[in-house]
C-alpha cells in the first residue's frame, strides 16, 4: 500500500511538472498585460527541439537550453504582433499554436517513433532522499521537477519583492503612468513574452526529454490550454500555481489509476478537460473583480495615446 | 536620425485593404518558401505541387470545392461571431456534435423515411446539435464569466472523447469486421454528388445560400448592428440597450449551429458513417479561423477565402503524397499565413512613415 501511494504521488508529480513550468510563464507574460495563447505551440517546438538536439548531440541538457532558445525566438512572433502591431491578441495567440504544432510535426517528422539513448533521468538528492516516504516522493524526482518548483518561487519573489517585478505588474495594470515614469513598457511586454515562451519552452523539453519514451507527434495534448486555464486558476500567482498544477497532475494519474476498474478510457481521457472547466466554473462563481485580473490584460497600448 | 511614425489612417480604402491582403498573403507564401527551404524541401517544387494538385486539374479543383463546402459554413458562422469579439474556438467539435446527431437521425429514422424528409431532418438534427454545443460556451462565459477561448478548446477535446467512445461502444457496427465504425447510413439518408465527383451539392447549396443570408442579416439588420457595436464598443452598447445575452447566445446558435450543418454534410456526403474525430473533420474547424480571418469577418468573403484554404488543404495532400511531407504541413502553412495577415491588418489601419530628424 505504502509502495503504491509513494508511486501515485511521485507520477502526480512528475505530470504537473510541464503544467507547473508553462503556467508560471504564462503569469509573467499575462501580469505585463499580454494574453499568449501560444503556449500549445511553443510547448510543441520546445519539445521537438530539445528531442532533436538531444538526439544528435547525446546531451539532453544542450536539448533543454536548445529548446529555451527556440522558445523565446518562436515568441518573437506573438511579441511583436501584439505589442509592437497591437494586432488582437487572441488570434496572434492561435496563429503561434497553429505555427508551433505544424513546425513540431513537420521537424519532428522523421523521429517519430524514436527512442532517445540518453534522457534527463530522476536524480535522487543526497540524504534527503533516505528519508520514508518524502525521500522518494519529494527528493527522488526529474531535475525537471527542482527546476519547476524553484523557478515558481523565484518568480514569485521577483514579482512581488523586485523592481523588475514591479515594472511588470504596473505594465499590466497601468501602461500610461508606468510609461511616465521612464518605464519603456513595450520593453518590458517583450522581455515577459519571451520569457514565457522560456517557460513554455521547458515544459514542453520535459515531455519529450524526461517524461516520454520517444517521439510522438502531438504529444503536448492540449497540456498548454491547461496552462492557460491554470494561470487563471492560481490567480496570477506563481505560488498558487504549484497548488494547481499538481492538482492537474493528479488528474492525469488518475486515469491510469482508474482504467482497470471498467471505466472508459474514453471518458477517463475527458478528465482534466472535464475538471478544466470545473475549475474555472469554481473561479467564475467569485466576484470577478477579486479574481485579480491584470486590469489592461490583452488591451494593446501604443506610446504616447492619450 | 530615421525614425518610425505611427498614426491612424483617416480613411480605409477598400482597394488599400485588398493591396495589404495580397501583400500579406504574398509575404507569408516567401516565409513559408524559407520554412520549406529548411526543411529540404525545394519551395518552387512544392508550391507547383500545391497549385496543380488543387487548382491545377479539373480533379483537383473538384476535389477543393468539396473541401471548401465544411469551411463555407463553418467559416461564416464564425465571422459572426467574431465580429462580436466572441472566440469560438470550438467549431471543431461543433461539426462533430452535429455529426453525432445528424448520424442518429439517419441512422434510426432513414429506413422508413424517403430523401426528401430524412435529408433535411438530418440537417435540421445537425444544427441542433452543433447549436447546443455552442450554446455551452456562451452560457458559461455570460453566467459565470469564464474565458471562452479555454472552454470551446476543452469541449473539443471532450467532444472528441464522446464520439470515440460512441464509435468503441454503443454505436459500434456489428458488420464492420470489428472496425471502431457505425452501421453505414440508409440509402435514403446519403446525399447525391455531383457526377464525377464529391461535392455534395446539398450541403453545397445550403452553405452559399447561409452565407448571403448571413451577409444581408450582419449589414442590413438590426440584429446585425447590435453584434457590430458589441464587437466595436461594448460600452457603447451597453447604453444603447443592447441585451449582451440574447446576442451572444444567438449568434453562437448560429456558428454552432452551422458547424453542426458541415458536420452532416461530411458524414451524409463522404463518409457514410460515424469513425474516429480525426477522420470525420480534417481540422476544418481551426482552418475555418483564418477563412473567417481573410474574409475580414464579412461572410460574402468567406465563399473565396474558403476555396482559397481548401486548394491549400487539397494541395497539401498532393505534396504528403509527393514529398514526403508530414499532415503538419498544413499547420505551418495555416499558421503563418495568418500571423502575416494579421500584419497586414495593422498596415490597413495605421499609417507608417519613415520619417528623418528627431521624433516629433
């Protein structure tokens, strides 16, 4: 029994690690006043990037760094349409997904199916990783997993306690009185973007590095719409996130737990979108003004308009 | 020192817009002409492909008018919508909805009903079908204000779930040697083609005639005034009294309900029969975005727009056949296309200079 919750749990883990690393990236682009909806197809080429350099090179972490950069270059796109064209950012959003999605499937073409010899593996902590139970659950995960919860802190940190993080915040809730005060907002819109896409970036690397046998197209699954329903859920707050997205990873566990017992893969497979909706069902029975919103989210803003 | 100038342009010229289109289209063709060049694909090749495969032969260009028919009606529907700033992202699973139900109909009513009766039962099943589906979206985002770009996604994927399961279990054929398929639809039930080809001219009909209508309805009516001003200013409409509610629900009966239209057109005109997600919609409902998108949300528009992405559907199955290209193609295609027209949109807006000196 003991053997069996430690696996749950670890698994549960291990599944909200990409949801917790592409939400907390969403927050920073969405607190500057950016919706990216991009985030399924950044996912998707942080993945085949990050399988491809891996392949080749046989180091998985130069596939992660890989994939970051490819990341942030491909966010280039949704940066400068919506902050610099301040095009509509829900479609910009989708023309990345569809961008991101088709290059996966097209560069990862002639991998599917492939196994990887060497993979970012788990990587057991010194000592605290002896300790019963919370050793193996907590101590004994992928680097992945560190990376997701550090970076969730640090990001919190930075933008609750830094001036960086300030500048942020104020771009998404008053671009005009931030731009008075020698704030170059669109700057700082792309540098959130793009970090987002970082973000976006490394969760998808963990699908295809880390977590996956192989290459399969397709393999982010709507993980980055998740995402997306997430960063509402945890209230653009990074530590509120880590709370979502392993809640989120319980749910994809959770259909592998369930599948013996009789139930319909079919409809074990509808959960997470199914409690998707709950989720913002839950949100959207609150005040919607105590949710939190950045105030000028997906509001374009053009220098010097009055 | 040069420096950029930005500012709005006074008046929109409808010979400008199509300039800014054509260039944009244009554009995006070279990007996707370097895509292909990283790729190890040699770009005029491809493009040749893509042009004789679907324009080029009267097989093809029969072949791309069939496909255009499910991005006609889905695509207008969704200029709609648009228009009211409402992203259904959902048309997807919309014509599948309309699909499940158009089938059942067919299915339990066509032995004992001639054509004339069951066919148009079926459509009407259809848009039904598609209609609540998108009804579910507008209720959650006006009752408990959820983001309906995230709930039309996650209905898709639980749509498509709802019809595997269908197909596995309940609806599965007994006659299809164990194939995950429904019972083949009654004769009386399968729409007629046009000879020598696919295009189901019912469908086809009923497509081009919701389009004018919708046209007339969006520029000519009231109603189509208040989705306008919604879209354009919501606080403006909200003095003028316009019931956000009723219009946001009727407008996705309408998308909805055309997507479920689309649905029963490909299961009554191609298929025959329920299978999987993937091969019911080749992703009509996402490729109808940048339809709607090209069209500049006017549905008279999306007729061209339409035959336009379907000659690139249809092309893009001639190149996987020739070159070895993945169905992904399709996507990056799709993707910058409408990355670059929606530049061009900000060129059609704004007037940019390039101006020497200080910045003014």
């Amino acid at each position: 029994m003991e053997e069996i919750i430690i696996s749950v749990v670890q698994r549960t883990l291990v599944a909200g690690t990409p949801l917790l690393l592409g939400t907390v990236g969403e927050i920073i682009s969405e607190r500057s006043g950016i919706l990216n909806l991009g985030v399924e197809g950044v996912m998707a080429v942080g993945a085949v990037t990050a399988f491809i350099v891996t392949h080749h090179t046989g180091n998985p972490w130069l596939g992660l760094c890989a994939a970051i950069v490819a990341g942030m270059l491909i966010s280039i796109v949704h940066a400068f349409a919506s902050v610099s064209l301040q095009s509509n950012q829900v479609v910009s959003g989708l023309a990345l997904t569809m961008l991101g999605l088709g290059l996966a499937g097209l560069l990862g073409k002639p991998y599917v199916g492939k196994p990887l010899a060497i993979k970012i593996n788990a990587m057991p902590i010194p000592f605290l990783s002896d300790i019963p139970i919370v050793g193996p659950v907590l101590f004994n995960q992928s680097p992945f997993f560190y990376l997701a919860i550090l970076l969730a802190i640090g990001v919190w940190f930075m933008l609750e306690h830094t001036l960086l993080g300030i500048r942020i915040r104020s771009a998404g809730e008053n671009p005009k009185a931030t731009e008075t005060q020698g704030v170059n907002v669109s700057l700082i819109r792309y540098l959130s973007v793009l970090a987002a896409g970082g973000f976006s970036a490394m969760a998808g690397a963990h699908l295809s590095i880390s977590y996956s046998k192989s290459w399969i197209e397709g393999m982010t699954a709507g993980r980055g719409w998740i995402v997306i329903a997430l960063t509402i859920f945890a209230l653009w707050n990074p530590l509120r996130a880590v709370f979502g997205a392993f809640l989120f990873g319980g749910i994809f566990v959770l259909q592998y737990m369930l599948q013996p017992l009789g139930i319909s893969p079919n409809f074990l497979a509808m959960l997470p979108y199914l409690a998707t909706l709950l989720v913002l069902l839950v949100g959207g029975l609150r005040d919607s003004r105590r949710l939190n919103a950045p105030a000028m989210l997906a509001e374009p803003y053009r220098r010097g308009e009055r | 020192m040069l420096h950029v100038k930005v500012s709005d342009r006074e008046q929109i010229s409808a010979l400008g817009t199509f300039l800014t289109l054509v260039l944009a289209l244009a554009a995006g063709m070279v990007a996707i002409g370097l895509l292909f060049i990283i790729s190890g694909v040699n770009p005029f090749f491809a493009f040749k492909k893509i042009f004789s495969g679907s324009f080029g032969s009267l097989y093809g260009f029969k072949e791309t008018i069939t496909k255009a028919i499910p991005l006609i009606l889905i695509g207008g529907g969704l200029a709609v919508v648009f228009k009211a700033k409402f992203w259904n992202i959902g048309a997807e699973s919309q014509l599948l909805m309309g699909a499940i139900f158009g089938t059942w109909v067919g299915l339990n009513w066509g032995p004992s009903l001639p054509s004339p009766v069951i066919v148009p039962l079926m459509f009407l099943a259809g848009f039904l079908g598609g209609a609540l589906w998108g009804l579910i979206p507008a209720i959650l985002k006006l009752r408990f204000s959820i983001n309906e770009v995230i709930s039309t996604l996650m209905l898709n994927y639980i749509c498509a779930e709802f019809l595997t399961l269908l197909i596995v279990g309940p609806w599965k054929s007994p006659k299809k040697f164990g194939f995950p398929y429904t019972d083949d639809l009654p004769d009386s039930a399968i729409l007629s083609l046009l000879p020598g080809s696919r295009i189901h001219t019912a469908t086809l009909i009923v497509a081009v005639v919701a389009v004018v209508v919708l046209t007339i309805v969006i520029y000519k009516t009231r109603f189509g005034y208040e989705v306008r001003v919604i879209g354009e200013n919501p606080d403006a409409a909200k003095y003028a009294g316009i019931d956000f509610s009723r219009t946001t629900m009727l407008i996705m009966v309408i998308s909805g309900g055309m997507a479920g239209l689309a649905g029963v057109g490909e299961v009554a005109g191609i298929h025959h029969y329920l299978s999987y997600p993937d091969s019911i919609s080749s992703g009509y409902g996402f490729t109808a975005i940048i339809v709607a998108w090209l069209a500049k949300l006017n549905p008279i528009y999306v007729i061209f727009s339409a035959i336009f992405f379907a000659g690139i559907l249809v092309g893009g199955d001639a190149i996987q056949i020739s070159l070895g290209l993945p169905a992904a193609t399709v996507a990056v295609f799709n993707g910058t296309l409408l990355i670059f027209l929606i530049m061009g949109d900000f060129f059609t807006k704004n007037k940019v200079r390039i101006l020497a000196g200080e910045r003014g």
